[in-house]
C-alpha cells in the first residue's frame, strides 16, 4: 500500500500512508490545545478511518513536544449559555470520544509532553498509549470546578482502577511518564527522539497483521466489558466462522506451513 491521501485543517492534519492513518495535532503555541475546528476535523479523520479500506490502523500524535493540553478555553468561553454548553459537548467535543470508541480498528496514541484534561481523556480512548520519558498527565479538570468532560470518568476506571481513579480525579496531580507506566496509563516509554519510531513500528506491526481478524479481536475485547462470559463465547464462535472462511486466514496458515511471511488482502 502506497500513500493515498493527505487532508489538512487550519491545526490538524491526517494523512493515510502504507496502512496508517496519523492523525496530528498542529498547535504548539497552545501545546496543541484543541479549538472547535480542530474537534470537527479529529471526529472527521476518525469517522473517515473506520470506513475507508485503505486504512488498517490510527495513529493519534501531537507536534512539538506535547501531545495535548486539553481543550482551549479562550475559544470554549464564547459558548455562554447552559444549552450551548450542553450542545457543545454532546455534538461536538463528545463525537471524538465516540468515534474513538466506535472504531473498530487499532487506535494508538504517541504522547510526548503534557496530555491534560480532555487531552488526557482523548488519550485513554486509545486502545494502547505509547508514551516519551518526558510525558505528563493530569485530568485536571477539578483545578477549573469542573468534572471530567471527555470521558476521563468511564475510561480511567477501567485503566486504573476506580480507587486510583477517584485519587486523581479528586486531587487534578500530575503524574509522570514513570508512574504512567507503573499504573497501566501507557504501555512503553522511549527517549522523546525515539518515540516516533517506536509509534511507527507498532502501528506498522498492526497494519501488516490480517485486518478482519484484528478488527474482530478489538470487537470481542471491548464488548466483553458488556456481556456475560457465555454471550462473549457466543460471539467468539460467529467472529471465528467469518474469520476462518477469508482469504487472509488461508493466506496466514499457508505462510505458516511454508515458513515465509504473509501478505494480507483484507478479504
């Protein structure tokens, strides 16, 4: 797979490249502070992800050594009203953390710097953080008398446990790169020189893996935070049927056999 596409917002770029999509945040003046442009071009690249062929994983990054500060809150205060809080949120800022969760291919998020508040948030609806030495993450939402309004509070749970969770909810630290690693927040830490590569590696590893049965696996594991243990078997056994009659499946077990590695159609 060759580059197929690149689309550029005023502070958002997405490019498609050999099976990767990367989705950029491009405002570090703001250490990437998103505004409401940049929310509608994000939950843009995401929807266009999960539908376009070509694209087999996303990669979430921020420039300029910082991944996100959160929302920016001089272009949050023209909004004044009750209802258009509520709408901003539900229609705009929230449609990100929906598209996160409804794709149903490999999100992964490369976080250099600070991931604050929402930005911290839109990290943890990644399905796997890979982070630099110098990372730091704070919902800090508490420090401004508000709550976690981009789905710090469903999604840290689950990561950390609701203890811990409600520890740093409450409090608004900060936590550094080490004890992300230490309470599950990311999964690796690299030199900020080497993180990129690092993103890149896996996401590669990701794209050349057979898609159907990757997309497959992403929806057993998150749907078996809803379901009982037999419904979760039930639905092993109809993801495992369509993945065995795909070509890719005969393709991986032939490769197997002959000992040489797969290419994988998507079919």
């Amino acid at each position: 797979m060759a580059a197929v596409a690149q689309e550029r917002f005023s502070e958002l770029t997405y490019s498609v490249t050999d099976g990767i999509g990367t989705i950029t945040l491009n405002r570090p003046s703001r250490k990437n502070a998103f505004t409401l442009e940049m929310v509608d071009a994000w939950a843009t690249a995401l929807r266009s992800a999960r539908t376009d062929p070509e694209v087999r994983v996303v990669l979430v990054t921020g420039s300029s050594g910082s991944f996100c500060a959160g929302v920016d809150l001089e272009d949050f205060s023209q909004v004044t009203t009750t209802l258009g809080r509520f709408e901003v949120l539900q229609d705009r800022v929230h449609r990100v953390a929906a598209a996160s969760l409804e794709l149903d291919k490999p999100l992964v998020a490369a976080i250099d710097g600070v991931a604050v508040g929402a930005g911290m948030d839109m990290a943890l609806a990644c399905d796997i953080r890979l982070a630099s030495t110098r990372a730091r993450f704070c919902e800090s939402y508490i420090r401004v008398g508000l709550l976690p309004g981009d789905g710090g509070a469903h999604l840290l749970p689950r990561i950390v446990g609701q203890a811990r969770a409600l520890e740093l909810l409450w409090t608004g630290r900060w936590v550094d790169a080490t004890e992300a690693l230490e309470l599950g927040i990311v999964t690796s830490l690299h030199e900020p020189d080497a993180l990129a590569d690092a993103a890149g590696a896996l996401c590669r590893r990701l794209a050349d893996a057979p898609p159907v049965a990757v997309r497959a696996i992403k929806r057993l594991v998150r749907n078996g935070e809803r379901v009982d243990f037999a419904t979760s078997l039930d639905m092993v056994a109809a993801e495992q049927a369509v993945v065995q009659s795909t070509e890719d499946s005969t393709e991986a077990m032939a490769a197997f056999r002959e000992g040489r590695r797969p290419s994988f159609s998507g079919k």
